[in-house]
C-alpha cells in the first residue's frame, strides 16, 4: 500500500511492502512497528534505531509526539489523493465551522455577537475549566451565526458553542 | 502524638500527608467530592467521608462538613494542605475551638499575612525591604505622584488601584515622560474600571522568584531551610521550581535566610511557611508575600535538605521543638521540580479532561514522583491542571537537568495532554540550562518551536512521517477487519462460560 | 567518553543501565530475545537488536550474537549487568580482543575469584579469613578427618565432597561422637552421589550474610562503599537487603572493609565487585566468595552514599580515577531493598506468570523503584522471577522499616501474584524489627500466618466476608445482565464509526 | 440477597439490602463498594472506614488479599446451601483430581509412577519455571493415574499432568 505522508512542509512516499519492510522515498528500510499495551502509543525499531512515540488523530491529520517534539503528518493513500485532486482545492476554506467546547466549563464571556465579522485568532468565547481562564479563538475570518450559549452556562466537552460562516 | 489526623484537601497532597502520617503512624482521615471517590487519597486514607457535589465549593470548601467529619471520626487534628481552606484564618480558628490542632500557623499570623497591605505594613516595621511603591498610600493626585516619583525611582511603573491584567499599566523611564503616560493610564483604567485611580511601584528589571522556606515551633525557635527559585511561570502559575537558585550565593542566601526569619518572626510564626521575594539583577531583594502554608514545591527543599517537611509540620504541630536548629541545615545537591499539568502545550496550554487509560513513571535513582492519578482515574474540570510533579535530585545542577530530561523522556500519560513536551523544552534550551532567566522569561522568550531545528531535527521528520502512515494502515487494516467479523462478538459469551464453571 | 554503550541484559539492571548511560549523555544498545520485544529497555534504549528466541541459552547467553551486534552498532563498551554474562571470563576477554571496553573488571580477576579453591587460596595469602575446612585439601582418610578436626575447632560440619542439598552432611559437636558421624555421612554420601568422599568445615553457627562493596580504579585505588546485610534468603535466594547492617558497627565496618579492599586488591580488581563475608554471633567474619559484578542490592548502597555505583563503573571502565577516596564516602541514613518476585507467598512460593493488567507504584519521599514491567507487560517463563526492586531510605532503620510498610501497602501489581504481602509479613515481624536474624531465619522462623492474630484481626476477618460477599454478588449481577443483553455487542460499531468519520 | 460467607473457621450471614446498606449478622452498616478501574481491586466504604483488597477467584472459593494477609473465604447464596445440604457432604473428597501446571515450563522429573498409592502433600512432579524447581505435590491422598508427560518435556499452563484417584 503507497502513502503520502506530509510533515513540517515535507512529502515523503511510504510503502508498506510487507510486515517487516518499508519503503521511503528511495530507500527500503527494515522496520519493527507495535503498539504498547493498545494504547495509542508505538513502538518503532528502524533498522536497529528504536523509537518510541504517542500518535493521535488529529482533526485532520495525525499528531505524533516523538522525543518531546510534535509532529503534525497528514497522511493518504494513493487513491484518496487522485480524488482529493481531481475534486480540486481550497475547499476546505468555506462552509460553516462550529466552535465546540473543548472541554467540560463555565462559559465566562461572550466577546463577540451574531452576525459580528471577525478575524482569524480573534478570541470569540472566554471558559473556565480547571481553575483556569481558556480564550477560545476564531481558526479563520468569518461571520459569526448561532450563538447557542449564554455567560454563567455549563457546558459540555464538544458542545457547539457558536458557528462562523 | 497525634491519634488521627484529617486531611482538608484532595490530589498529590492529600496522598502526600497521608504518606507523612501512614510513616508516623498516625490514623488518617480523606475527605472526598463525589467526583473524587476513586481517588488515591481516597483509597490510601483508614477512613473517608464524602461531602458534597464536585464543585469546590460544594465540597471542598465547606468548613462546615469537614468540621461535622472532624466531630464524626474523632480525628484530633486537622491539616489544610495548600489552597481550598489552608489560608483561611476562620476555618483554623474554628478548628482551636474544637479542641483540635489545626497543622498550620496560629489564625492570627494568618490574618496578618492574608491582608496585603499589613503584611506589607508589618514587615516594614520588622526591617524587612518591600518593592517601593504608593499603593498604601490611597488616592493621589498627578502632583503627589509627580513628586513621589522620584523617591521610588525609574523605571518605575503606574498601576491602576482597580486593576489587573495589565490595564491601565504604564511603563515610565524618566520623569519627563511621566505627566503624559499619567493621562493615558488613568483613561484607559476608567475605561476598562470605570475607576481611574492609579498608584506607583519600582519596577523590578529582570526579576526573579526567590523563595524562602521556614519552620518555626511553638518555642520560639524559627529556621530557614534555605530559598527555592521559581521563576519559570506562565500567566503567573509556576511551572519549575530549583533549589537552591542558580542565582544565589552562600552570602545572599544567608543574608535573605536571616530577614526571612524576621518576617516570620513579626508575625509571631509557628509551623511551615514561606516567604516570596522578587529579587533584581542587582541582587536587591523585596518582599513579596508570605504563604502561610505548605508549598506546592516543598519537595526540591526536602530533596536538597533531607528534612522531611511534612512530618517536621506535625512535630511542631504537637507542641514538640523543632528537629534540627539552622546550623544543622546542611544544602546537598541540587533538586528541580516540574508541574505535570493536563493542559496542551501545542494548543495554548489549554487543559486537557478524560480518563487516564495508560502510564508509565519515570522511577529509579534520584527520581521522586508525587501525585494523586493512576491509570483508570478520571481528570475532571473541577479542580486544579496539575496531576503529578516530577522531582529529581541530582549531584550538581547540571547532573539534576540531564536526570529530568531522562524522566521526562520516560515519561507516559496517556488520555489526556500533557505539558510534558513544555518541560522537555525548556530542559533542552540554552537559557535555561545557563540559569538565565526571569519571571518573564516562558511569556517574552520562551517558544515551544525555538530549539527543534537541531541535529536530530531531519531523522524526526522522516520517522514522524513513517509512524504517521504506520499508524494509518494499522487503523485501516483494523477497521477492515471489524467490518469483515460482522456482528458476532465472542468474548462476552467467554466471561459467562467462565462464570458458570466457577458456580457449578 | 564512551559515545555508545551496548547493555548486555534484559529487565530491571538493563533500564538501570540506560538511565545511567542517558544522564551521562552516553548513546544506548538494547539485545532483546523474542519474548522482550515490548520490554523497557527496548522501549528505552537508542536502538534495540533480536538475539533469538526467548530462552536465555538462544539469546541473552548467546556471546556471539551480542558481538556481532556489537559491530554492527558500532558500540564501543558494553554493560554485562548481574546473571546472564556478566561472570564470563572468556566474554570479557572477547570484548577486549575486540577492541571495545568490557565495564567490568579484567578477565583474569574474574577466572581468579570464579574459582572457588583459587579464590580461596589468593584471598588466604592475602590474610582474609576464609571458613576454616579441608575441602581444598582433597581426599582425605577419618584418621587424617580425626586428626585435623581439633584445629577447625567444634562444631563443625561434615560435608559430602561431591554433594549438595545437605545429603552427607552432619554436624558435629565433639570429637567423640564424630567417628560414628563419618560413617554415616560416607554411607549416605554414597548412596547419593556414588562417591563417599567427605570433607571438613567449620559450622558457622547464627551466620549472617553481609558483604561489602568494593570500587576500583585502573590506577590502584580501591575504596569501599560499606556493607549490606543480606541475611533475609529462601532457597539461598536473597529477598531484603539492608545498609548499613544492624549488626554492624563503627569499628567492625573498618576492619572487614579494609579486609574487603585487601581482598580485591590481591586479585588486582578494576570496576564495582562485591565481597561476601559470613559473620558469626561473635564478630567472627569468613570470606565467602567475590562476585565480579554489579549486584543486584546495589540501589542501597546508592541511598546510604549518596554513589551513583553505574555511574561509576563507567567512569572507571573509561581509565579515569574514583571520584571519592575512602575519606569522601559518608553514611547517611538507612536504606532497605525489598526484591518483588512473581510468586505466591501462599502457595509455596510458585511463580507466577501472565499479563499485568495494572499496577500502581507506592511513590512519594525516600521511595525508589527499579523495575522493568509496566501495565500490559508480560511476565514468562523463561527468566528471573524478580520483576521489581523496591527502595526506600529513612534518617533511621526505624524510618526505613516504617517507610517500607508504607511503600508495601500502596503497592498494587495485577494479573500475576507477588511476595508482597511476604515483604509485608517480615516488615511487622518483631525479630525483623530487632535486626534478630541470621540466613536460616526464614526457612526456620518465619511463618505467613506467624504475626496474624493481632488487634486487627478479627475487624479484617469480618470485612474480608463481606468483601467477598459484595464481589460475588457483583459477578451474579454481571453476569446475569450479559445473559440479558444478548448477543449484541455495540462497542465495535462504535468503533467503525468513528473511523469512518476519521476519513470523511 | 442473602448469603454465608466462611472464613477462617467462622460464618458470617450476609445480606445485600440495596446499594448502599449490607446486613452482616444482626448488624446493617452502610457501604460504598466499588471496583477499580475494572481490575479484581476493590474499594469498600463501611461507615467511614476505607479499606482495599484484591479479591481472586480461587477454586472453590475467594481469595481476599487485605492489608497484607490473604483471607480465603467461601461465598454461598441460601438457595445453594439448601441444594448442597441436601446432596449431603463429603462428596468433593472422592473422584478423580487433575494435577495441572500452575505455570507454563519444564518438567524437570516425575517422582510417582502409575498405580502408585500417594500421601497428601507428597511430591508428585518437579516443575521448572523462571530459574526455579517448583515441586506440585498431592492435594490428598490417592492413587496415580494417567501420566500424561515425561520428564525434559515443555508444558502449557494448565496443561493436565496426571490424574489421582
């Protein structure tokens, strides 16, 4: 199976040709890949070079945390990417994004109101959690719509806070 | 000695008393939120008691249920730990009337510490230097302000009575530009305050964190264990902690050691406290504020000392003299601290909530964990991000980094985020390997991405991108799999055969 | 300094070794057999080799494999740890003629004190007192037996020259009864082994087993580093370890320390060894034998010193000095090992294998751990039964045992049975406390259910039923609800779902 | 649900009033019990103590593991008491026993031949596992059947060595 694996503005192609070889770019490496204890952690011995890191999915990508660095990789296969382009780019950039909670908390302020045109990292809702203050931003410009909270409410962890248009 | 003793608090220092107290033998006595009944202090206590909703509030913080627990279990003493009721000067009176030993200061200390401005009034009287400024003094006008100024020195800056978060904050090298940035302070004060009074403080340059840690009994005696630098914050919480400071030297240490034990000393002190200093690149040093109470960081004091903090607090508690007088307070080695706190260091430290499903501690030599989390605990919103420190111990300073970084590296929580990778870059940058910092210095300086592009920068790359697709095709081939079974799933039928082989 | 160090062991001594080499900024070369791929010091270690199938005779003793990893990751040292290769003089040698550090001592010290009779015959030239006996004087006649006997002085033992498990072996009071005594034990000696030969030795009566650890440098200077008192054996395996040891003193401590260097000295030793003595309930002390080697106890020495022993092996393999002369080395403290085995203290000590499922590690001040099993590790077959090293230190031995007891209770490792509760059961026994035992005390004193009957016996009688009860009835309930609910298991559909989101 | 529970030579009734509240003898005390994180370690709660024990199924009972001593205890419901009074005792001491391998590993030697009369606790096979000789020995006494293994054989855990009858 051919990947295309993206990380901190680089392409590699990776094959997985069987369960001990891969191949990346030019060169055919011999690799030892397992997960510990099925956790989202991994084992990974590259021709004598042992590895270990956390990866998780990412909204869109996955994030691997590797020796106190992370890496965001996006990752697809061959096919999904002959799709993805005949389909075209950009589209991503429209469309509604809903702001969730990221964790359970107290919403303490509202910056923004309906219809308000805002910036990309404007800060749109103010949430305690944890004894703390966490300042969610906008991830784009946008319109706000929908704002489906009020200051002092409880809320849920994923709870669609406001949208942007 | 003490028969029972109830600990007012939750996480790594609930479990930490209960450690101190099992070690005594002393009964213990765990309070509990309904989030909490699965918690370590919980399961390590001889006895618990629930009280309340999850919200502080509604459990931790009502006096009145732990004082019902403390007529309930028959505890005869009651130690607050830091934060929730540890600086309230009413719950340790409540606690004297009765008839048990709250393990803290007398309420009156507490009060004369928890007001500032008297504190502030009382370590003056005792000799003990404070950031100059105008802040007891009220409402001044420009005038009074103009010719204050000068008495304070430059750079100095104007702070709004009402204030907080830098609103209404200026600035002012010289006395010339004063006047103008006087207006503009006091408009933008009445504008976020609707209150436009300000007052002046020195600004201290480059400013570090230094603090000292006392222990006084009830004989008079009054030690210091030497200072604690803590200069590593973000939004004012602190994040790393060293001792001894790489900043000092056996005469400063002695110098503030000694004015550390006056304020304690003026305010009559008896048990563990701490005295908070900003200290300036000219090694003037200021009073901050005294805590009165133990510390989060009174670990990397006991590593670099050998006294055991905790258990000398409930000697002193007891009535008993003081272990050790301060010649017998020997400095060895070097001890740092790191404050594991679930929040995402890559996504603005946002705290992170969930079930920790997996870990794995960083042990062996030199090497001291305290905390309250296992794998199978759930991190809830209510309470404080931190859930574990991590202290080593190390024969010089640069023996105690590279230890840190080793168990960092080792490191595993898994379910929620970490700061881990924040404290494995901070051991990897220069600056602070050199002991060059301020409080200043994770806001203005510090980046999670300024020192990655090393030598081991491009294998990173390549082998994040291998375990990246690695993982993808695992999922994929898994999810296949799933998909491929169908709806038959077998284990559950295993656990019931089991079941009745054990009953026949 | 060493660029990359190659650990030649698995378990706990293999990730001790990583760290050392970690905090030391020394690259790291894991072996592993099939059996160790998720093991830590796989996880741990810079890169990670397969030696062969999981027994140790395919793998971990297989030399030749771990040279040929040797050149292929270009180490330039390599760590025998304790077991496995570790005492192999041919190994040692092979390490050198392959131009690669062996962190150990040299291979004719190891041939010298491998060998019983020539250990024995060095360390008597060099005055170190050995159990006095015959058996290096070879077959002897009962005339020559009768004779020689008043010289080794009564009791002595009479002891099968090719035996073991005490078949042929008599003790002997007084010359008169011994004709009779060396007939029975030829006879049985015979029927045993088919060789009725038979040797003298001196019965060391209430022995304690306590050794002292030796540090040696290439330019002739041999410093000890105190004793440990490993007197607490099953099986003649050793199970708690102490430093110092109870029976020690000031004086003692520098006689047989001084003895120790001697007998290092005499076999012209470089690297970390440890001489094992024999003491009597009269201060009477016996060399015993030298191990080559880092030992397993080795972690108390390092909380009684202060000594980072791994630390210091490789400083010295590297052709530098000792850090500390005899002088520098101060004793502080108290420091108790408990060794945690896979095996049943209730069942005879069978161990135990499976699959950890959890485990929770007692942490908090003065607590150490060496282990090399996490949550979801295997423990097989095929190695030591020792997964973990637990270590506390205290200011008295009094601290210590109080710590240990701490430590033990919080201690939780599930899926495969440990001696904990054993540790447990030692740490409340009154002789134990006293420091009144010798090598035979467990085989012959101890008992699990010895100190059981106390005040907390019938209260824990009581919820033991009903914590039963309470499960029991659980699992009815369980169980039932599963027969109830069907056939359908949802967990997996979830599953699929949100991976099908994933890749939207 | 009412239950017996004997330990230690003494017999408790036990009975589950609700979730909260537990009879045991004459006494109702109230409980909070509850497993943790789905591991065989269980957290009890009775008016205010707070104890924590592993408790295993054995055999024919549980094995309660609590502040360091090992409590085996037999859990029977009233309606199994009623059937096994009923079938009358002494049942369990007769039939045929299977000697198992506790743990995977070696046999080492087999000290019993076929046909052979045993004593209780005597040595039946010398099983090695983790560097160690661990001797099975008879549960009771009986006579040797079924020799399944031979000594250098490799076992199984649970693998049935012999039978005794």
């Amino acid at each position: 199976m051919k990947y295309i694996a993206e990380v901190e503005g680089k392409e590699f192609e990776v094959e997985i040709l069987d369960e001990k070889r891969v191949r990346i770019g030019e060169r055919i490496l011999n690799v030892n890949f397992a997960s510990v204890n099925d956790q989202p952690v991994y084992s990974l011995i590259v021709d004598g070079k042992s590895y270990e890191a956390f990866v998780y999915p990412g909204e869109e990508d996955w994030q691997v945390l590797l020796q106190g660095r992370q890496f965001p990789v996006k990752v697809v296969d061959e096919r999904e990417r002959r799709l993805r382009s005949a389909a075209g780019g950009g589209a991503a950039q429209t469309g509604e994004f809903q702001l969730k909670a990221p964790m359970p908390g107290l919403i303490v302020s509202i910056l923004v109101e309906e219809e308000q045109q805002v910036e990309k990292g404007q800060v749109l809702v103010v949430l305690e959690s944890m004894k703390m203050q966490n300042e969610l931003k906008a991830p784009r410009a946008g319109v706000v719509r929908h704002i489906r909270i009020q200051p002092g409410e409880t809320v849920e962890q994923r709870q669609v806070l406001l949208a942007l248009h | 000695m003490f028969k029972k003793v109830l600990v007012a608090n939750r996480g790594e220092i609930a479990v930490r008393i209960i450690r101190a107290c099992r070690e005594l033998g002393i009964e213990t006595v765990a309070v509990y939120s309904e989030a909490d009944r699965q918690s370590l202090h919980v399961r390590y206590a001889d006895e618990a008691y629930l009280l309340g909703p999850a919200p502080s509030r509604e459990s931790y913080l009502r006096a009145d249920k732990i004082l019902d627990v403390v007529r309930k279990s028959g505890a005869d003493a009651i130690h607050p730990g830091y934060g929730f009721l540890a600086e309230r000067e009413d719950f340790a009176a409540a606690c004297l009337d009765l008839g048990i030993a709250f393990i803290g200061p007398k309420p009156s200390s507490i009060a004369a510490m928890g007001d500032k401005a008297e504190a502030r009034a009382t370590v003056i009287k005792a000799g003990v230097p404070v950031v100059p400024g105008t802040e007891a003094v009220g409402n001044m006008t420009d005038d009074d302000l103009l010719r204050t100024a000068p008495n304070i020195g430059f750079p100095l800056l104007i702070k709004a009575t009402a204030g907080g978060g830098g609103k209404g904050m200026r600035e002012v090298k010289t006395i010339e530009e004063m006047p103008l940035l006087l207006q503009s302070a006091r408009r933008e004060a009445e504008s976020a305050f609707g209150d436009g009074d300000v007052y002046l403080e020195k600004l201290v340059e480059g400013a570090r964190h230094i603090e000292f840690q006392i222990m006084a009994d009830s004989h008079g005696n009054v030690i210091h264990l030497g200072e604690r630098e803590c200069s590593i914050q973000r939004r004012h919480q602190k994040l790393i902690e060293e001792a001894p400071s790489p900043f000092m030297d056996d005469e400063l240490r002695a110098k503030m050691g000694a004015v550390a034990v006056k304020a304690a000393q003026a305010v009559d002190y008896v048990n563990a406290g701490t005295i908070e200093f900003l200290v300036d690149k000219d090694r003037n040093y200021y009073f901050l504020e005294m805590n009165t109470r133990l510390q989060v960081e009174h670990p990397i004091t006991e590593m670099a000392t050998g006294v055991d903090i905790v258990a000398e607090q409930i000697r002193v508690a007891r009535g008993r003299q003081l272990s050790y007088t301060q010649e017998q307070i020997q400095f060895n080695g070097h001890a740092i601290e790191c404050r594991i706190n679930a929040e995402d260091p890559y996504n603005n430290f946002m705290p992170s909530t969930g079930r920790i499903t997996h870990s794995l501690l960083p042990t062996g030599p030199g090497v001291r964990i305290d905390t309250g989390v296992y794998p199978g605990f759930e991190i809830t919103p209510y309470y404080d991000p931190m859930i574990a420190k991590l202290i080593v111990w190390g024969e010089t300073r640069a023996q105690a980094i590279l230890r840190m970084r080793r168990a960092l590296e080792e490191y595993r929580i898994v379910g929620v985020r970490t700061n881990i990778p924040f404290h494995q870059t901070m051991m990897d940058s220069h600056r602070f390997m050199g002991g060059q910092y301020d409080t200043r210095f994770v806001e203005e300086r510090f980046s999670m991405d300024a020192e990655r592009k090393d030598e081991k920068y491009d294998a990173q790359v390549e082998i994040a991108a291998m375990l990246a697709t690695l993982t993808a095709h695992r999922e994929t081939e898994r999810s296949a799999q799933i998909v491929r079974r169908g709806e038959r799933d077998a284990s559950n039928w295993k656990w019931v055969g089991r079941w009745e082989r054990m009953h026949r």
